[in-house]
C-alpha cells in the first residue's frame, strides 16, 4: 500500500509539474498575444547619474512611446513580440541611445544612460496620444503648490526695502537738441561728466529718487503697508514730492506673480504662471536644470499665444521637486505687439528666495528690476525710459503687527524728507553709488534752475494738480476758472488753497465769482484741521454762498474737478442761490473703511418757480424759500482702493485693484431745528468696481440706487445726472439726457463701460498698426416719483423772451420702463482722442436727443 500511494504521488507530482510548465507557456504567450506587457525603467546622466526628466523613449519602428516624468522614470505598454524591440531613449543635448529587449532585460527596470553630446539633437516627434509639452507637468506642479509658495499665504511678513528710481531721455537725436529746453539742460551739465546708457549712447536724467522703506503684510483680510523712513528726490518734472515719495517705494512695483494677472499703468498683465497658462503662453523647456542661488531650476522660456495680449516673453526658473516647484527668478519683457501706448518695452527680472524661520516656509522677493521704455512720440522727440531697482532685506515671517498697524497702504514718517546725509545712504543701499550715478542728483538741481525748465515744470504741474503754486499758496483750481450758464451768463471764478508748505496740519481754501449776467458775487472758503494723518482724521468747517442747480448732490455723485466745473455750463434749469454753513469730521476706521459725518445749515432761494404745497395761485408763480438744518453720514469701504495724499492735502486715487468698493449714504433733514421749514430721509448706496476679464479686456461699472421715504422738498428729490455740454463725452452722466429731465425719490442705475483693449481691432491688420481700441456702453436708470411728493408746485426757470413750456419739466420715470443708452466707441484715435456714438433707446420725443457722437481727449497707457 505503501509502495503504491508512493508511485501515485510521483505520477501525479510530474503530471502537475507538465501541466503548470504548459498552463505558463500557454499565458506567458497570451501575454505577449494580448499586449499586456509594460516596458519600465528609468533615464539617468550618464556622468552623474542624475534622472533625467522629459526624456523622448520610444519603440523603434512604432508609434508608441512616451517621456519619463519629473524623476527620469517612464512606462510603456507595447501590443507586440518584446523580445523583438528596440526601446530608443532621447534627449535634447544627449546622444541617442538604444536598448534591445529580451527574456532578462524586459521582466526589470531598465537603466538607460545617457551621454552628453557636443551637437544638437534633431527633434523627436513622439505621435503616441499621450504626449505632452514636457514644461507643462512643471507648470502643473507649480500650481498644485501655489498654496505653498505663494507669499501672502502667510500670515504675516515684512522686510526691509530699498528702491531706486531714475528716468531719463535717451536716444536724443540732433533734431531733439535743437530745442530751445534742451539746449538749455545740455549747457546746465557742462560741468558734470557725461553720463551714458548702457549701450554708451548719452542720457539727459530727469528723475532720480531714493527710497528707504519697511514693507509689512497682514492676512484675512490681506493688507499690506509700506512704511516710508527717508525719501530723496530730484525731478524736472511737478512739485509734490510728498505724493512722488508714496509712488516710488517699492510696493508700487511689488507685483505678485502667483496671481493670474497684476495691474501696472492702469492694465492688466497676465501672469506666466497663470492658472490659465495654456490658454495664454507657449512654453519652452530647457534640458538641463541652472542653478540659482544654489537652487536647482527647471529652466522654461515662453512667449504669448497672442502677441495682442498684454502676456510676456522671457525665461522662468522654477525650483525643483526638493523645493516645492516655487518661482525662483523670473526675466520677461512685454513688446509692442501689446496695445500699450507710448510704450516700447516693459521688462521685468525678479528674484525669490526662500526663508526658514520657525518651521515656516516662504519664498519672498530678494530684488526686482523693471524696465518701462517710452517710445518715440514724434520724430522730433526722443525716448524715455524709467528704471526702478529693489532690494529687499531682514525678512521676517509668521510675526503680525496689531490689526491696527495696517490702516494705511502708505506711511510717511514726519522727518522722511528732511535731508539725509551720505552716511545714511551708504548704510541702507544695497551697494554704494558710482560717481556717475551720484552726480545725477546734482546734474537735476543744476537743470531744474534753468527758466525754461521752470516754466515747462510749472505748466506740468498746473495740469496734474489744477492749481499755479506761489511758494505756500495756490490759485485756482484752473477748470474753474470760467463757466457759462443761463443764470449767469459768464461766470469768472477765482480761488486758492494752502499747500503742505504753509502748514502741516491746516489747509485753508476760499474763492470767488462773478457772473455777468445776474451780477452777483458768490464766494466761499473751508478750514480743514488734520488731527491724525496716517488714519485721515480731519475736522473741517466751511462756508458758502453760491449758485447751485438741483441735483448736483443727489444719485451717484462724483467729485471729480471737471465734472463739477461741467455742472456750471448751459440750461441750468433748475437753479438756486444756496447759503450753507457745515462742520464735519472725518476719518479712517481702518483700512479701506472710511466714515464722514457732517452737519449742514442750508439756506435755498429758488430761482425757478416753487411752492412747497398744492399748486400756484392764480397761474401767480412764487418762490418759496427752503430753511434746513441736516446731519449726513458717508460709510466708504475699498479694500482694494490705493490713495496718496497730495501737497494740498487731499487724497488721490492712484491705484486700484478688481476689488469693489461700497458706499452707503444716510441723509436727515431736522424739521423744526434752528428755523428749519423741511424735514426728510434720504438713504443711497453704491457700487463701483474695475474688472479685468483676461483676454476680453476690462470692464468698469457704477452701480447705485436710493430712496427718499418720506416727503421731501423739490430740490432734495433725486435727478440722474444728464449733460448739458455740447459734444465733450461725460463718463459719469447719461450724456443724451438733460440735466432735470426727470426726477423721482426711487431709482436704480447701472453704468457700463467696457474696453476691449484692441481685441477686435488688432484682428484687422490695417487697423491694428493705429492702435485703435474699441469700447461698449451701456447706462440704465429705473426710477418712479411717490404721489407724496409730486403734490408741489415746480416749473422749470423761464429765459428771457421764453414762455412757460411743460415739455420742460422735470418727469417722473414709469417704474415698468428704465431709462437706457447704448453706445459705441473707439479709443485711442492719435493716443488722446476718443470718439463715442450714443443712442437713446427709450423716452424718445420730438424734442430728445436720441443719438449723438460725443468727443474725449485724454492720455492714456
């Protein structure tokens, strides 16, 4: 028995033994049958045995291959005999080489090393489906850890900055020294030595600055501030050094590249490493990685999709897997393919460099240097070309300051302009002046003494500030000095105001006026007090005696000097001499919120014919005197709004981001209060907001809307603002509308604007080398007028010679028809003119303008 089982158990040992060598012939040649089988390995240097990422590996005679991936690693799945294959591995600046499969080799990792060689490769076209430009997973990974490296996910840093600014004119031709201002500068600088660019052709300077400065940043919300120690200027050009020294720290030119756009001169650029990267730049990737501060980088060159866009062309150096992919130098120019006026080139080198400090990581910026090149504007004139350097130092991280701290974009110490010497700058430059570069300051003290330089300075000037600076006192603002109108016929005005010269803390203004016609003087003045200047804390009285028309302070008012002065011209139809008493305070809660609340007494004779109740007696018109007393609160919010105070102190809008901002208004007319016959509430709000929509252009809009619950006077009712100035295009009117056209105590309204910045005419090749831009328009106001206010007597203010007309009063809108103008236009007609037609869609009468063409002028990037 025993015997037997024994011989069994062998007959049945070898028969499992054929079956098992049969069944893995059998699947073994399935495997090959049914293209199962994957080719793995790995590319490496030959000489240093690095991987080698993005190498072509491919089967010889097929189609089919693919690139090792960011460690040199790559697979293959192959449909065919293996152990006929050739696997051929490339790369660009090695030599090809080529691996035969077999029985020992394909069950393994194979190793495929490469030699550098002496020529260029030719290219490899790998036609398998899975390939891929070898820069984009590197450009993936880099937004896979935008999160990481991106500076403002921290919760706080700051460091210390140094920015040197300089402008100059260059390729100054012989026709440009002929001018009677330049030859004046030449002979100021007989006795400098000559400075050169840095091609070595001469340069006239026309700006230098130095600024030292502390850079803070805070998260949720994010703010940044920048702390201004010590600023020194020369220039040719205005005097306010107290707005420059803001503008030429570093922060203006802090741009941030993890974002996928960054505004600079009022545009959009698209970032390199936008999420949308594909959509805009076509990339390059270099074979061997450059080291970068002892950083490891993939090198990657790009260049824009479309030349129109306002996208870069440059080199981008982004660290390897060991360093979490983050951007770590970037070199890129913008050309003039982009639409960008007077502007040749902009060129931008940036470096990042990582800090450790208490297990947080960052990369912030170590230095920039940026490049604005102005082009020629005529063959007459030369170019101008700004360069702003930044060095960056003592990093600190993950440290806040209290929330407080970062009231302000901008902060300037009392003593940064007060002269520093040579031992302050050498200590907080970066690296110590030459000669050349030290002289320039005095080369511009030395031009700046000429007269025609001082003319030409005063004229800018008068044109950026609106006033004729006299040492401490100012005249104007220039806009106003003339008007015409139906009440005044010409209308002379002159004013003055106080600069930062006469006083650090009080600013006075006052003017006066006479129109020819009425033959009344009006005039006015305000005392401003600044308690705190860093958190705009002031406290001001005012007051005045002038010719005002109704809605000047009513929907969304805008303060800009020309629109105000363009209030002053034509029918004013609704006029009232106004006396008005006002104190007020105002100041920043914190940043981007800014409160104002007022207190006003107000005194109105209408002009035009007005009873409070019930209609005139007898046809007899009377005019009933108005007497108010009235608080206003103004809560603004714009996080994103960036403002300078000028010489004069005001605050001016010099940046913005796409942000909105919020305005909220709550008006309370006191019956019965010092004399007051009229009492009412009055709420508004409003929106604005600048969008950049990527390669669609920018749109801007205006968004406001308010009511007047209770009964009100005529002249505190709401009328959206028209335009009464023949042909000059208003952006912030309904320009085919007459100003008192209509009114109500309900309204909405929507203002559009939005600028294609050449994306359509840059498609037309003839069009395209004008630079033309086109632009959409639409303004909508819905509106309606409660029964508890029409019930007064109003009739628009009678001309000589005219007669009562009802077509002139002032409507109520259906509130089941808004208002609406559309329109067109095209920008930057010989770089200033801009031509819009506008068409009046609804409310169309005999006596409407329902289409009109409207001209602006105006500079622009």
């Amino acid at each position: 028995m025993m015997i037997f089982f024994k011989n069994s158990n062998r007959k049945l040992f070898y028969l499992m033994r054929t079956l098992s060598v049969i069944l893995f012939l059998v699947i073994h040649f399935n495997l090959f049958a049914q293209n199962s089988y994957t080719i793995k390995g790995h590319v490496i240097d030959a000489k240093t045995s690095d991987p080698i990422p993005y190498a072509s590996v491919y089967i010889e005679g097929t189609t089919t291959g693919t690139l090792s991936d960011i460690n040199g690693v790559f697979n293959i799945p192959f449909d065919g005999d293996i152990t006929k294959c050739t696997i051929i591995a490339s790369f660009m600046g090695y030599t090809k080489k080529q691996v035969k499969l077999n029985k020992s080799n394909v069950s393994r990792d194979i190793t495929i090393k490469l030699k550098e060689s002496s020529k260029q490769l030719d290219e490899v076209v790998i036609k398998s489906k899975k390939w891929e430009n070898p820069a984009w997973p590197i450009l993936r990974s880099v937004q896979d850890n935008k999160n990481i490296n991106d500076k403002t996910k921290l919760k706080a840093y700051q460091y210390e900055s140094y920015t040197k600014t300089d402008i100059w004119v260059g390729n100054v031709n012989e026709n440009f020294k002929q001018k009677k201002v330049v030859k004046d500068i030449l002979n100021s600088f007989d006795n400098f030595e000559q400075i050169t660019d840095e091609t070595g052709q001469p340069i006239i300077p026309i700006f230098s600055a130095e600024t030292h400065s502390n850079l803070y940043f805070i998260k949720n919300p994010n703010a940044e501030t920048e702390e201004i120690l010590k600023s020194r200027i020369r220039s040719l050009g205005p005097d306010d050094d107290e707005m420059v020294s803001q503008i030429v720290g570093s922060s203006f030119v802090d741009f941030n590249l993890y974002r996928n756009s960054f505004l600079f001169l009022n545009k959009s650029f698209i970032s390199p490493i936008t999420s949308e990267w594909r959509n805009f730049y076509d990339y390059t990737l270099q074979p061997k990685k450059v080291d970068i501060n002892g950083i490891q980088c993939h090198q990657i060159d790009f260049e824009p999709r479309r030349v129109e866009d306002l996208a870069f062309n440059g080199t981008i150096y982004i660290a390897d897997s060991v360093n979490n992919f983050a951007l770590v130098k970037i070199d890129a120019t913008l050309g003039k393919g982009a639409n960008i006026n007077f502007v040749d080139s902009v060129h931008i080198d940036q470096e990042y460099i990582p800090i450790l400090q208490n297990e947080t990581y960052a990369w912030l910026p170590k230095k920039q240097d940026f490049i604005l090149s102005v082009g020629k504007i005529a063959d007459k004139w030369a170019k101008v070309k700004i360069n702003i350097k930044v060095s960056n130092k003592g990093f600190i991280i993950d440290k806040p300051k209290p929330r407080k701290f970062y009231e302000q974009p901008v902060v300037v110490d009392t003593d940064a302009y007060v002269n520093s010497n040579a031992e302050y700058w050498n200590k907080h430059r970066p690296e110590k002046l030459t000669l050349k570069e030290e002289q320039v300051f005095s080369m511009i003290d030395s031009a700046e003494d000429t007269p025609r330089v001082k003319l030409i300075a005063g004229v800018g000037d008068m044109i950026i500030s609106g006033h004729k600076k006299f040492g401490k006192i100012e005249l104007g603002p220039i806009p106003f000095l003339y008007a015409n109108n139906s009440v005044e016929s010409s209308r002379f005005q002159l004013g003055f105001r106080t600069n930062n010269e006469f006083s650090n803390k009080i600013a006075l203004s006052g003017f006066a006026a006479y129109g020819t016609k009425d033959k009344e003087w009006k005039y006015g003045g305000t005392f401003r007090y600044i308690t705190n200047r860093e958190k705009w804390s002031i406290i001001g009285v005012s007051y005045y005696n002038d010719l005002r028309r109704v809605s000047v302070n009513q929907a969304n008012f805008n303060s800009r000097p020309l629109f105000i002065a363009a209030l002053r011209w034509g029918d004013m139809r609704y006029p009232y001499m106004e006396k008005n008493a006002s104190l007020w305070y105002e100041t920043d809660l914190t940043r981007g919120l800014n409160i104002i609340g007022k207190f006003s007494k107000r005194i109105l004779d209408p002009l035009f014919p007005y009873k409070q109740e019930g209609d005139f007696e007898n046809g007899t018109p009377t005019y009933d005197r108005l007497n108010g007393s009235e608080l206003y609160f103004k809560l603004t919010y714009g996080l994103g709004h960036k403002y300078v105070a000028t010489r004069g102190h005001k605050r001016k809008l010099i940046a913005q981001d796409n942000t909105p901002r919020f305005t909220i208004d709550y008006t309370l007319g006191l019956p019965d209060f010092l004399g007051s016959n009229y009492g009412y509430q009055q709420i508004r709000i409003g929106i604005d907001q600048k969008l950049a929509i990527g390669k669609y252009g920018t749109s801007s809009y205006v968004l406001s809307g308010g009511i007047i619950p209770t009964k009100a006077p005529f002249p505190m009712l709401a009328m959206p603002f028209g335009n009464n100035v023949p042909v000059l295009y208003n952006r912030f009117a309904f320009n085919l509308m007459n100003l008192g056209e209509f009114v109500g105590d309900k309204w909405a309204s929507l203002q559009l604007m939005h600028r294609f910045e050449g994306n359509i005419l840059n498609r037309i090749p003839l069009i395209k080398k004008l630079g033309w831009r086109t632009v959409g328009i639409c303004n909508i106001m819905y509106g309606e007028l409660s029964s508890q206010n029409s019930n007064q007597a109003v009739h628009p203010q009678l001309l000589p010679g005219e007669v009562y007309d009802p077509s002139r009063d002032a409507k109520p809108l259906q509130s089941d028809l808004p208002y609406v103008e559309v329109g067109t236009g095209i920008e930057n007609i010989f770089k200033v003119v801009r031509v819009y037609t506008i068409w009046r869609t609804t409310y169309q009468t005999v006596d409407s303008r329902n289409f009109g063409v409207y001209v602006a002028f105006g500079l622009s990037f």
